[in-house]
C-alpha cells in the first residue's frame, strides 16, 4: 500500500499534528475541546446558581 503525502494517519503526521487533530468541524485541536467543555461546566454551574438564588 502507497502512502501519500497528504494522508494524515498517525503514521504520517507531523511530530506536532499528531495528537492535534480531533475531525470536529468546529473545534480542530483537543485544547479547543478541552475550553469548551469547561466552559460549558462553568455556564451550567452559573446558571444553576443563579436560578437556585432566585427562586429561594
């Protein structure tokens, strides 16, 4: 089996894209998917503080 330059398999990718790539359209390196994700956890945890507050 050829491999080609464009193929992106661990195998064949850069030192430092080989750990990057996450085939998601919207979050491209695993850093992004680890700020949104915490994010999203400090967003939830706000909103249920704040409703918590006012509907005691």
């Amino acid at each position: 089996m050829k491999s080609s330059e464009n193929d992106l398999t661990p195998a064949a990718a850069p030192a430092g894209q080989r750990d990057e790539a996450t085939d998601l359209p919207g979050l491209p390196t695993w850093r992004g998917v680890y700020f949104f994700v915490f994010g999203s956890f400090i967003l939830w945890v706000l909103l249920l503080l704040a409703l918590t507050m006012s509907y005691s």
